[in-house]
C-alpha cells in the first residue's frame, strides 16, 4: 500500500486512519468554515469525502469532529472512533453511558444508554447538567440521522 495522493479525480483517500490511542479518523474536503471540536457530516461527493454542516433530514453519514479550525476548500481530517474531550453540542444534561445522537439537525441526549440505534454516534463519558461540551466515545461508524 503507498500514499494517498490527490488527484484531478479523487481529492480524499476513503481508507480511516487509526492512531496508536485508538482514535479513529477519516479526511474530507472542508464544504465549509471548520471550528475546532464541532461535529459536522461527513458525506461523499464525486471526488470523494466533503463535510456539511449538521441538519435535519435522513442521511447516512459519519460524524466528524475536527481537531483544530480549518478553511473551506482544506483538506483535514476528523475524528470519528475513539475518546474525544470537550465535543462542542447544545446545551445538555446526559448521564454516563447514554448515546449521542443526531435529532433534527442537532446533537442530542439519546435519553438512555447506547444501544446502536441508527442515529447514534457517540456514548457519553462524563455526567453533565446543563453543558455545552461533553467528553465522548465516537463509534466510528455510519449513522442514520433523525429527522
């Protein structure tokens, strides 16, 4: 296996990367201004993995939470496997071991433990009352979002 090297046909290799501590990662396009520790979708497009702002709909897509800030048009890549602290959401009081999910548009308190339902994608590991980040374990896997 070499390198992923961009291309006029594909901009993003499809392949996760895994880091020694078990976080998980996949790269994307930035469809849009990146800020550090927001989630976002990742989706595909003809050239390969963009990222879109969360919304209310029915997709598949991976969550994404990006490291750092980036630039629209940067290629980056965002975690989706693995403890991942401070994860920006709206404000919400989630006890240990409830899933994350995705509900219209917005990261939400499952309201019970994880137990792979299509729109979760993360398991809470920190008791929260009225926060605006929480530490999380992301599942890195494809999610079906609440409409």
């Amino acid at each position: 296996m070499g390198v992923f090297n961009k291309s006029t046909t594909q901009y993003t290799t499809f392949e996760p990367r895994y880091d020694g501590n078990g976080k998980v990662w996949r790269q994307a396009v930035a469809g849009d201004t990146l800020v550090a520790k927001t989630p976002v979708q990742i989706i595909y497009n003809e050239y390969g993995a963009v990222t879109l702002a969360l919304a209310g709909g029915s997709d598949y897509y991976y969550v994404g939470v990006p490291a750092e800030a980036a630039a629209a048009g940067d290629v980056v890549w965002l975690q989706t496997g693995g403890y991942c602290a401070d994860v920006i959401t709206p404000e919400l009081s989630v006890a240990v071991g409830h899933a994350h999910n995705i509900t219209t548009g917005a990261i939400a308190d499952a309201g019970a433990d994880y137990d792979g339902n299509a729109s979760e994608f993360a398991v809470n590991i920190t008791a929260s009352s009225s926060a605006t980040t929480h530490d999380m374990m992301l599942l890195d896997r494809m999610i079906l979002e609440t409409a």
